[in-house]
C-alpha cells in the first residue's frame, strides 16, 4: 500500500519491500557521487528499510560486492599499479548470488597483487576480505580431523587413520606425518586446540634445502590411455587399487565451458606466482606445482594469509585448525615462512613419490576420502570439470547433495598448467 512520506516521497509497506528485495539488481561499476548513505560509491539508492527486511543471505553478497568495490576505488584513488590478475570488475553484482567466490576471488587477488609491494596496510585490508571469502567454501580436512596427531595420517583402506591399520600400507612411506604445539608455544588461545600427543618434545627445524630433481617429477610424457572404458567411481581407499582411475579421470578431463575463464584465470595466476613457489619448493623438496594448488584450495591464494588454513593476518599463528602454527613465529612472519612450516607439518616434505596419481592420491586423501562413499567424484580434484557436477561437504559436516563447490579443483588446475606446457608429469609405474 503505497503511503506519502516526508517531503512527499514515497514510503513502502513491508509487503512491498519484502518482495522489492527479490528484484533488486545492483550496479558493480562505481560511481563517484554517492546516491545514498547506506551504499556509496556503488551507484545504488537503497531504502534503509529494504536494507533491513533483505533476508540475511542476500545482505551478505551484497556487502561483499560493496567491500570490493570500495577497495577497487581506494586502489585506483591511490594510483596503485593494474594487476594482470584482475578478471571481472565491473560485472553485475547481482550475478555474485549464485558465484560469489568465484568472481569476488580474482578481484581480491589482483587487489593484493596491485599494493603488496608498495602499500602492505592496504593488501592486508584486501587480504583479510579474502580470508573471509575462503572461509565460506573452506572444508577442515579430513587428515587434520583424526585424531591423535603426531603419527602417519594417511588413510588406510578402511578409512581409519594408519597407525590404527598398519597393514594397510605394509612398508609404503607416502603419508603425512603431523605435529601439534603444545599450549605454552601459542602466544593467544586458539578457537580450537587439537591434542598434543604425548611425546619428546621436537626440535623443529625446516629441512636442508633440496634442489631439483627433487622439486620437479621427472619429465615423463603421460601415457595414453584412449581406449580404457568408463567406469563407476571406486569406493576403494587403497592407491593401488585408485592409480589407474586417477590416470584415466586425468586423461579425459575437459573444463566445463561455464567455468573455462576461471579455469584460465587460475593458469595466469599460477603463473605470474610460479616464482614464489618455486623458492619454497626448493627450500622443502615439494613440487611447485603441487605448492601452488594447495595454495589455491586452501587459502585461495592469499599471500596475506597462512597456507595451512587461510587464516589472516601473517602477522598472528592459525587459530582454526591446525591451530596455533606456525609453533615459532614474529619473526619471520611472511608468507614463505609459513608455508615451510606448512608443508612441513603435513609431511610433505622429504617425500619423493610425486608421480600424477600420487599427487592426486595425495591431495584427495588430504581433503578427506568420504566423497566416495558417496559415489561423488571430489570436488577437491574435479571440480570445474566434466566429472564433477554437484555435491558437497557443508557446514559441519553435513554433505548436501544440491550444494556445488565454487573452487577449482586441484586436478584441473594440474590440467592446465600440463596442457600450457608448465609442467611434465610423470605417470606411476
């Protein structure tokens, strides 16, 4: 019912506001005057009372749209350098309902990557906005959920962890080994604090640097496999009875063409931060490659933000899970640091097996394999491909069926950068 306000403007029964907020649609290119106190610079005039009614989802896209917006405008305001990385400014807001994290991810990362050299203060502000994103899609691995730590923690074929089922390995040396500080090495009480097994304290210390081979598989062409049929996804947990689905699901897959410039946008990515893996890599024997995917997963390529989590700023240890790391730390706290500490707590380091299906074996394994109890191909590995449609882990635990993750999965990330020529990998025997 339509009533006159102050000044005769028009005021809005709630009915009428509850279904405007179904309808709006917000403009993502800035405009320099400001149309309303609620919303500058987005070039929007929103009642306050439809602001209050909107439900809480919708508020919640639409404050994200608005950060990014107004960091875009403070780092054109401040002159920083253009970023390669910036992919979709300008683009509707309106679309961010159902892609909030993939398109507000490029923008954030080119954001960063715009001010970390000149203006620290600022990437940090992109950078915590970034963290907030990740933890939307973040799923607390599998791997860091068992319990005790400070053993082998890959798991075996009947999902427990390894020191629980020795035998399912026999002697295979390909599993993580994962350490916990103890309370009195974390500086703040962490929101969650796993178990500290009772062990002799260890002296950490990072490992000599190894230099490639080491870093980098053998450069061995993958072998074709054109003609190996289809076949339902394995339940199986054991790598020998995985390897060859890995290979086959590897060989076929395609990027989804709704997703082919985001798959590009994190080859570019990747690229343009090769260098920085690259030193890390060398400094813990990991490969680069398999360092920037974990990257991209799980902190969504913030350099603001620890590798083990995403949890911001640089300049505090984890709080969520594995919290309180890096257990020594301020000094260093930069990005590099961290990420040997990571690698390292996880025991990747040292490892030597980096063919295709143990590196894909390895990353499932890490995430959890519960999607295959559930006949779902990982989102983990396949997502953004041609394997994998919809399903997914959700808050608590819970799988959702209709639920479709937003990240890349790291498979096809290792797809892309095979396919451009960056990396060779080699094929288990």
């Amino acid at each position: 019912m339509r009533k006159e306000g102050v000044g005769g403007r028009r005021r809005f029964s709630e009915t009428e506001l509850v279904a405007a907020g179904g309808r709006i649609r917000l403009w993502s290119v800035c405009r320099p005057a400001c149309l309303c106190a609620g919303w500058p610079d987005i070039g929007i005039d929103v009642p306050r009372q439809i602001l209050d009614i909107i439900p809480r989802k919708p508020l919640n896209y639409m404050r994200l749209a608005d950060a990014v917006i107004r960091l875009e405008v403070e780092a054109d305001r401040k002159g920083l350098p253009q970023s390669s990385l910036a992919l979709g400014k300008g683009q509707s807001i309106a679309d961010l309902a159902e892609s909030a994290y993939r398109l507000a991810l490029p923008r954030l990362v080119a954001l960063i990557d715009r001010s970390e050299e000149t203006d620290p203060g600022f990437a940090d502000k992109a950078g915590a906005l970034l963290a907030e994103l990740h933890q939307g899609q973040h799923e607390i691995p599998e791997m860091l959920s068992m319990k005790p730590m400070g053993v082998n923690m890959e798991p075996s074929i009947l999902g427990l962890p390894m020191f629980m089922n020795p035998q399912a390995y026999g002697n295979a040396s390909v599993g993580p080994t994962l350490e916990l500080p103890t309370q009195a090495e974390v500086a703040a009480p962490p929101v969650e604090q796993l178990p500290v097994p009772e062990v002799p304290p260890v002296v950490e210390t990072l490992p000599a640097p190894v230099e490639p081979p080491v870093v980098e598989a053998p450069k061995v062409e993958l072998p074709k496999i054109e003609d190996e049929p289809d076949a339902p996804l394995s339940r199986s947990r054991e790598f020998a009875n995985l390897k060859g689905e890995y290979r086959r699901l590897f060989r076929k897959l395609q990027v989804r063409p709704a997703y082919q410039q985001s798959a590009d946008w994190h080859l570019t990515m990747i690229r343009k931060a090769r260098a920085r893996y690259e030193r890390v890599a060398v400094a813990t024997g990991v490969p680069w490659h398999f360092i920037a995917v974990t990257h991209g997963l799980e902190a969504s390529f913030n350099f603001r933000a620890h590798l083990h989590n995403g949890d911001h700023p640089l300049t505090a240890r984890t709080r969520q899970v594995p919290a309180g790391r890096p257990s020594v730390w301020l000094p260093p706290s930069d990005w590099e640091s961290s990420a040997k500490d990571a690698l390292r707590l996880l025991g990747y380091t040292g490892q030597k097996d980096w063919s295709l299906e143990r590196t894909l074996y390895r990353l499932e394994a890490y995430n959890g394999l519960g999607y295959r109890g559930l006949g779902v191909p990982t989102p983990y590995l396949w997502s953004f491909s041609n394997h994998y449609d919809r399903g997914k882990f959700v808050a608590d635990g819970k799988f959702s069926h209709t639920a479709k993750s937003q990240q890349c999965g790291a498979a096809v990330m290792l797809k892309m950068l095979a396919d451009a020529g960056e990396i060779k990998l080699e094929s288990a025997v």
